[in-house]
C-alpha cells in the first residue's frame, strides 16, 4: 500500500471511514422510529469494546454462526422491535463500523465455542477449495503468493482487521463481506448474496488466520 | 443533510496559520459513468465549497468530475480573530450545507 | 498452420493488417489532442500570458494506489504578504474527460501557500498545477503520473 493511503488509515482527519464512523455513532444514540430504545439506552459506554473482534459468533436464538452485521440485525428485531437493516445499507454499514471501531487496537479473538467448530471447518475447506472461470482458490492468491503482484497490484495477505474499510476503488466503505464478494466475481464465481452462511463461514476462518493481529477498523486500503 | 468531518483548531494564537480539514460525504457522480444498460448518469457533483471567516471569503475551490467521492480539502487561513468559520458546500440538483466551527484567537 | 493460405484469408489478413493501422492511427490522434487540449486549458487559465515552470510543487505519487482517489498537494513558493501571494491555483489534467480538475482561490488571508485535495485520474497522465500571483503572473509545475487499473475486476455490487 503507497504512503499516502497507509498515512490515510492512520490519521482520523484523513480517514474517510470516520464518516461512517461518527454517522453510526449518531445512530447509536438515536431513537428507531416505532421503537422505545436505542442502542446506548441497553449499551453503556464502552460496553462495545472487543466485540467486534470476537466475531462471527455463534448466535443462540438463530442457532448458527452469524457475522457482526447479523447481530446489529438480531438487536434491532429481539430487543428494539423495529425491521432490521438491509444488509451492506448504509446505515447498518454505520453502525457495524462504529462498534468494529470500538476494537481498534485490540487483538482478533475468535471465539473457542465449540459449536462454531464445524463451520469453521467448512470455511477453511473453502478457503483451500479452486472457483469460478479463473479456478483460482483464496489460498493460491493471499497465501501462496502474498507479497507478490497481479498486474501491478501487490497481492495481500487478506486479513480482515480492517473491516468494514474504505475502498478507493470503491470511494465507499463497505463490509468484508462485500469485499469476499469481490474476489469471487474477481475469480468469475458466482458470488454468494450477502449474510450467507458460506460467507460468514470464510469470515470465521479469516478470523482464526488473523488471530492476534490488531483491529484497525476503518482501514483504507487501494 | 451529508455527513461531515471537519478539524481544525479550537484556539490559535493572533497571526498564526491554522490548517483546516474538510471531508464531506459525496458520491460526485462524474457524468462520464455508464450505467449497467450503456446509458450515462446524469453527473451529481459538488460544484463549490467557501470557507467564510466572520462572513469574509478566505479560501474558496471550484471542484470539477475530477475530484474524488467524499471530497476532502485541506486549506489554510490567518487566525486574525476569535469568531466563527462558515463552511458551505454547494452543487448540482440544489445541494446545499454549511457546517460553522468556532476559532478562539488569543493574543 | 497452412503454408498456403486461402486467397480468401489473404484479403482478411489484409483487411486485418489494414484496420490496425487504422485504429493505431485513430488511438494516436485523441492522445495528441488531449496533449494540445492540456497546453490549451492553461493557456486560457492564464489569459494567454506566459506560464512559467516554477515556484509550484504539485505533490503526488508517481505510481498511484487507486486512480479513484490520488492525494495531491500544491504548494506555492510565496511570502503570503498583502503585497506579495499567491491569488488563485489551478490543477489541469492530460486525458481525463475533462481538463479541469480543481481550482482553488487563495489571497492574502490565506496564510500558507499550500492546499490539498483527492482527485480521480482516469489513466496514466501528465499533470499540470498553475499558480496565479498577486503581481500577475503565473507558475506551474507539470508532472507525469502512472496509472494502473485494479488487477481484480470486480462486478459492481
């Protein structure tokens, strides 16, 4: 990543995710229409530190691993009584960001619930599996080959620390899910729809590789 | 109303350069882009932003298609006095937004 | 491969061989034109008075990121005095859709001669900052910038 995208990550005044950031704190504090609560009337101050770097997670009422944005989603329909948020909306884009920023700094932490273990396993599988036209696999690019450059672009090591990130290609924040949807068309497979489970899946694998590493949400990156 | 991330100083001494940062969320849709049939889309920019200083222009920037989404601006300004800055956005379709921050100017 | 080919593939070979240079030519003249468009813009931003290289630094990477969003800062070699600063900036592309990119008017108030902003640069391209002084006169500072689209084609989501 050039200089000057990295100096635009680490300095707030240059970041343009602080936009979704300080939008999604608005709504943290604001009263759903038709709803009684918001977000800060259950979830005092501070209380979303290392959340974020927790997640995906395995959620009891739906009995299935879901992925932070799901659970914003779960919030708004079990304990706010109001429709959840269309997934990748900018609002729910907000405020995923806000509580993802409450981790800044803190090291990933995937949970060791055992029940998240099979799924795990399929996301790795998946991770290693070829796809699409160009019948490449993640792993071929971000592991074999990270470091290295298709085209002239550097091939990541694809962590997910940054997420949900401000994408210059983009000029938009947008979640890892977006951005595993991405390399998915990128590869000409036909990308799986947002909050699905094959999705939060690879995101519970992302999270075991990146284990340790150090949240920096809103990341920027080319 | 867009959202905004403006920084700048609260206090500065009389005769110093502050340095002002300004992020506003945009799309600046430039008006060469095509959409998914081949028809283009009808440009959506912001076309001017002025920074007033106790209602006197300092700094002003004609912003063309080429200015990237969410336009950030970094300008500066003389602290001559303690009062208010006027920031104001304006472009097509009628878009309109002024956000004002305070400056407090000690000798 | 045939060593004889078909009359018939002949005459496509050369149909072929001829559109070539065809579209080599056409693809030739646009970048002249855009060359010529750029030293128009400045020429007319200046009013037609001589453009001298100098005194501006247009900063920016030499090989971007992302053409969707390059930072850039001009700087101008000035004293910021209300007898001696820099009035207005202009920034002029190569071959973007449009020459102009941003302008930026200054004046003694200004304090510091030095304004930044993030543009979108279509493809590699020379370009040019132009400074207009208090005393009339004007700077520039021409540079060559690298381009490259994003290796990952992405569907638009």
């Amino acid at each position: 990543m050039a200089a000057s995208t990295q100096a635009m990550q680490a300095d707030d005044t240059l970041n343009p995710g602080m936009l979704w950031v300080k939008d999604g704190e608005a709504l943290w504090q604001k009263l759903p229409s038709q709803s009684q609560k918001s977000c800060a009337n259950c979830h005092t101050p501070g209380s979303m530190k290392g959340v974020a770097s927790r997640y995906p997670a395995f959620d009891d009422v739906l009995k299935r691993p879901i992925a932070l944005s799901q659970r914003i989603n779960q919030c708004r329909q079990k304990y706010q009584q109001v429709e959840p948020l269309r997934l990748e909306s900018q609002d729910l884009l907000s405020l995923e960001s806000f509580v993802a920023h409450q981790s800044r700094g803190l090291p990933v932490a995937p949970p060791t619930d055992s029940r998240l273990d099979a799924a795990r396993q399929r996301g790795q599988q998946r991770y290693t599996q070829r796809m699409g036209q160009l019948n490449l696999s993640c792993a071929q690019c971000h592991d074999d080959n990270a470091g290295g450059r298709l085209g002239s672009s550097q091939i990541p090591q694809a962590h997910h620390t940054g997420y949900p990130v401000y994408r210059l290609e983009w000029q938009n924040l947008g979640s890892l899910q977006r951005r595993l949807r991405n390399c998915m068309s990128g590869v000409r497979a036909e990308p799986f729809a947002y909050g699905a489970p094959e999705l939060v899946e690879l995101e519970l694998h992302l999270a075991v590789r990146a284990k340790g590493m150090l949240m920096e949400t809103p990341g920027v990156r080319p | 109303m867009a959202r905004t991330l403006i920084n700048a100083p609260k206090t500065a001494k009389r005769g110093e350069v502050i340095e002002i940062r300004a992020t506003i969320g945009h799309p600046m849709e430039t008006g060469f882009r095509p959409d998914e049939n081949g028809k283009i889309l009808p440009r959506n920019i912001i076309k001017k932003f002025s920074c007033r200083y106790n209602g006197e222009l300092v700094f002003s920037a004609e912003m063309f298609s080429a200015v990237s989404a969410n336009p950030y601006l970094a300008f500066h300004t003389l602290a001559t006095e303690s009062g208010t800055l006027t920031l104001t956005w304006e472009g097509d379709n009628g878009f309109s937004q002024t956000e004002t921050i305070s400056l407090s100017v000690v000798a | 491969m045939t060593m004889n080919p078909t009359p018939a593939l002949l005459t496509r070979r050369r149909l072929v061989l001829a559109s070539t240079s065809l579209t080599a030519l056409t693809l030739m003249q646009p970048a002249l034109a855009n060359t010529d468009e750029l030293a128009q813009a400045v020429s007319a931003y200046a009013a037609g008075k001589k453009v001298t290289e100098g005194k501006v630094k247009l900063e920016i990477a030499e090989l971007v990121d992302n053409g969707n969003v390059v930072p850039i800062t001009v700087s101008v070699s000035s004293p910021m005095t209300a007898a001696n600063h820099v009035k207005a900036i202009a920034v002029f592309n190569e071959k973007n859709p449009q020459r102009e990119t941003v302008k930026f008017d200054l004046g003694p108030r200004y304090g510091k001669s030095e304004v930044s902003t993030r543009i979108r640069l279509a493809t590699t391209q020379k370009l040019v900052a132009v400074a207009h002084m208090s005393d009339g006169t004007f700077w520039s500072h021409t540079v060559e910038v690298i381009v490259t689209i994003a290796a990952c084609i992405e569907g638009e989501d």
